[in-house]
C-alpha cells in the first residue's frame, strides 16, 4: 500500500471523499477522471477496514437474491439491479486494464449453490436469466463442494482486494488527486453553499461537495444508523491437501460458506468467508473462526489450520438495496452505505451514481438506490423489529458475563468487563502483560460494548462501531475514541 500524509492544517478542494475504501477511492477516481479537483482523506490507512478484508469476488452473483428482487420490487427493478451490478463488474474489469492495475485479476465463474436439494435454484434461475444476467442450471459437481443444485454466472472476476484498492490510489494521485491518511472527519456543517468538514488535528477543509464514504456516514448523518444492521463475517485462507475449486462459490443454505481459489496459496490455496454475526452480540468470535475449519476439515477429510484468519463487517438495508446519493435535506452531501456484502459491485455502481449527480447527469441506478427513500411497508417493519431489538440491548446495558476478581487477575490474552468499586469497566491484558482499560461505553450513542475475544475488538451491537483495546476508533460511525476508565480496580 503506497502511505500518505496526514493533512496539516485548512484547506480547499471542489470535491472532498471522505473514507478510503473501495467506494471512496472509485468515486474520487471517476470525480479527478472527469476533472474536478478532489481530495481524499482516511481515518487510518486506506484500504485497511472492510474492502481491504473482502473476499475478492467482483460479480452480478449476490446469492439467490434476484428472485426475491423480483417478488419485492418487481422486474423492472430488480432488472436495474442485474445491469447495474453487471456493469460494475465490466467498469472493474476496464478501470484494471486502462490503469494497469496488478491484482490477480482472473475471469471465473461464480456458483450459487444448494446443498438440499436439486430444484432448490430453480426460481433463483429463472429469475436471473429472465433479467438477463449470463446465469444457467449447472452440473452441482461443477462446484468442487458438496451440492445438490447450482446456479452459475459465467465470466465474472475475482481479484486481490488490497492490491486493487493500492492501484486506485495510485491512478487517483497520477490524475491529480490528494490522499492524506490518519485524518478523521468529525464533523460535517453545510452551510453557505458550501461542506465544512472538521478534522481530529483541528484542521478544516472546505469544498462544494462531500461524500461520506465511511461505510456507515459518521455521526447521525442521515441517521442511516438506524436504517441498517451490521454483519460480522469471518474470513480464513487454507491450503486444502487437493487442489481448490477454481470458481468462486457461495451457498444458500444456513450457515452459509463463501469460497474463492487464493492465488497466494498456490494451486490448493481456498478463501473461506461465513459464520456471520451481529457486530457485537458475542463475545465468543473465536468460536466462529472455528466453525469455518471445521467445515473445511470435513468437507476435504481434512485436519489443517488456517494461514491466515480475519473479521470485517458490512451494512444491510431492510428492502436489499443500498442508500447511495444525496443525504436527505442535503444539497451537497452524498452517502453510500448498505451495501449487503456486495460492495465491490454494488460499491462501483455507487461510485458510479454519486459522480454522475454531481457531474449533473443521469445515471440509469440512480432513482433505485436513492438514499433519501424511505423504503416499502415490508421494509419498515423489519425496522421497527430491528430498531427494538437494538433498544433492548441499550435497556438491559451489559448483559456479557463480568470477569471474576480484578484487573490483577486478567492473564495475558485475556479481555472483558470487570466490577470495580465504582462501575463497570473493560480491560485487556496483552500477550507482552501490558494492560489496556477503557470505558466499555460507545462514544456514537452511548451503548454497552461487548469484548470481542478472537480480535480484540470493543464492539458495538446498536449500530456496528469498533474500537481497539486502548478505545481508538476501528470501525464508526463514532467518532470519537472511548474513555478512560474513571474508576480504578
Ligand atoms: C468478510 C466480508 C467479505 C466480503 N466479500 C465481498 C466480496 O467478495 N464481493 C463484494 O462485492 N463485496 C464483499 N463484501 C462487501 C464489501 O467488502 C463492502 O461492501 C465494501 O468493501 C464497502 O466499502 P466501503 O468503501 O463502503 O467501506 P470501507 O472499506 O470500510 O471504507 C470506509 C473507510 O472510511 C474510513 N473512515 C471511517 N470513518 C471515517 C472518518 N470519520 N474520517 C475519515 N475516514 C473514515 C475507514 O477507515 C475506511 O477506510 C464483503 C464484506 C465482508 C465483511
Ligand atoms: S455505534 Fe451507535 S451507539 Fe455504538
């Protein structure tokens, strides 16, 4: 990953990204393609949250969701969808090649897959080829995985997701753009005119457009906070003892596995991502990591342990479609978030959109990703069921276990919440016997934060905040970091 400057002090720019992942660094890309003047800043290091821990594949393929596009939104819409994401793939393919981006960049096709029974993708099928997507019933022995039926999308592409993102910025920056790293927004005025966004080191920088593309928009932006649910997924790389499947894969069944052949891992080498979770609603992650290698080991009769192993989240909206455009009330201001673990296709569409408003034209999505709906009746009620259940987890505060005795009997690798003579605190003994204490308090809406123990994170079941064992911000939509704890063991 090429590393840039934090910014010092003010400045000014047509058109300031905020958030240096895939969405961000397309649409600052396609913004300087088209000449405005752009700048880009990062909280961290660019690539380093969610799209640097993606599973790579870049496809029309979502699971079986275009079936149930039809049923909720009709054809016509879930035909905007197809074209739309299979154009993303395509603008992939294209931004690759004119920019000379080294990726491991491969066509391979992409399996939905059943492993119940054999007319288990039928409708799925039928619902695909009927929005003219390259999809057909296949062989199920055509995955390399256990299956009763399969559905697959022909030439669609997989590719190293942090050395993508490293040749955005590259191209962005040799267009004339501006990246600084380790500066966080903190606040977003429009006014004027004009965006104000205020930075962590007190610096501000003025433009006539903003894109919040965090992930979630920080802070109550839009309170698209309460319109979506955080997912936590969990990824690990294996070397099989045969050869991997060489298409991308991913199951309809529950729990659900999502494959890739990784290249880094020679000819043997499997990506696998599932066990998902809420953000937060357990402490017990090492235990999803597990599940992931169990599967292997008895799918392939197996007993190897992961090389490499991580955990990202993404964004769901109730009615499956992503909020990208301009903030409700904002002239100025546009957001992208929601992406259903679709972002590398549903996050180019979105790039897409966002450049062509503020360039003044039409883009053929625009209307069905609009970020101001509200969404259908189906839609509103699971948030109402959703945004019950988040006001339960505030009611009942910290419903995780409380570690037994005090700070001085947590042992190295060990985390959680602890009763102190005055109040709850959260505590982490690292591997070196450093202790890390914080205020288990999310600092975006004040919920309780559960001890993520296998990535010793402070997570945030309301709205998906992350925090590392010292409270720096990971993950928003906070933004500012956690406490210190005012009370001591
Ligand atoms: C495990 C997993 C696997 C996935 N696999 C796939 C896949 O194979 N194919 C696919 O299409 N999609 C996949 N997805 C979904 C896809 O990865 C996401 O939808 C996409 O990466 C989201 O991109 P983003 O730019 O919105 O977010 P991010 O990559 O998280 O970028 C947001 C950036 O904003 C920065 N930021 C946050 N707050 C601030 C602030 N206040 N100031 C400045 N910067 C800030 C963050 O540090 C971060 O770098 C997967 C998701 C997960 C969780
Ligand atoms: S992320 Fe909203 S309260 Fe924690």
């Amino acid at each position: 990953m090429p590393r840039y400057d934090a910014l010092q002090g003010d400045t000014t720019v047509d058109v300031l990204v905020i958030g240096g992942g895939l969405i961000g660094l397309t649409t600052a890309l396609l913004l300087a393609r088209d000449g405005a003047q752009v700048a880009l800043i990062e909280a961290q290091r660019i690539g380093s949250r969610t799209s640097g821990h993606t599973t790579g594949k870049v496809t029309s393929q979502h699971g079986a969701i275009y079936a149930t596009l039809v049923a909720r939104h009709g054809t016509a819409k879930a035909r905007q969808y197809a074209t739309a994401n299979q154009a993303a793939v395509e603008q992939v393919a294209a931004l690759i090649d004119a920019e000379g981006i080294d990726c491991e960049f491969l066509r391979t096709p992409a399996y939905v897959y059943s492993t119940k029974s054999a007319d288990a993708l039928d409708s799925e099928a039928a619902a695909a080829s009927s929005l003219g997507l390259p999809a057909h019933l296949v062989d199920a022995a055509e995955v390399g995985v256990p299956a009763a039926a399969a559905l697959r999308f022909d030439n669609q592409v997989q590719l190293h997701p942090v050395r993508y993102l490293a040749g955005l910025a590259t191209a962005f920056e040799r267009t004339g753009g501006r990246i600084f790293e380790h500066t966080r927004a903190v606040k977003v005025d429009e006014k004027d005119g004009a965006v104000h966004v205020s930075t962590e080191k007190g610096g501000v920088i003025t433009a006539y457009q903003a894109v919040l593309a965090t992930l979630l928009p920080i802070g109550i932006t839009g309170a698209y906070f309460a319109r979506t649910r955080p997912k936590q997924s969990h990824g690990i790389a294996v070397r099989l003892p045969v050869e991997a499947p060489t298409g991308m894969a991913i199951s309809v069944d529950s729990p659900t596995h999502s494959t890739r052949p990784w290249p880094g891992g020679g000819p043997n080498g499997l990506i696998v991502v599932g066990s998902d979770h809420e953000v937060g609603s357990t402490n017990e992650t090492g235990a999803a990591y597990q599940s992931l290698v169990d599967w292997v080991n008895s799918t392939w009769n197996a007993a190897i342990e992961p090389e490499y192993r991580w955990s990202a989240h993404d964004y769901s909206t109730p009615d499956l479609l992503p909020y990208v455009g301009r903030s409700p009330g904002s002239r100025s201001i546009f957001v992208a978030t929601g992406m259903h673990k679709w972002g590398l296709s549903n996050g180019t569409v979105a790039a897409g959109i966002i450049n062509d408003l503020i360039a003044g034209r039409d883009h053929p999505a625009a209307d069905l990703y609009d970020a101001t709906r509200f969404g259908d009746t189906r839609a509103v009620a699971k948030l109402i069921t959703d945004n019950l259940k988040v006001g339960k987890n505030f009611t009942l505060g910290h419903a995780q276990r409380i570690l037994r005795g005090g700070l001085d009997h947590l042992e190295a690798g060990q985390g959680g919440l602890l009763k102190t003579g005055n109040g709850t605190i959260g505590g982490y003994r690292d591997q070196d016997g450093n202790l890390h204490t914080i205020k288990p308090i999310c600092t975006h809406l004040g919920c309780p934060l559960t001890w993520n123990t296998a990535d010793t994170t402070w997570d945030c079941s309301c709205h998906g905040s992350r925090f590392d064992p010292d409270g720096e911000i990971l993950d928003g939509p906070a933004t500012t970091p956690l406490e210190a704890p005012t009370t001591d063991a």
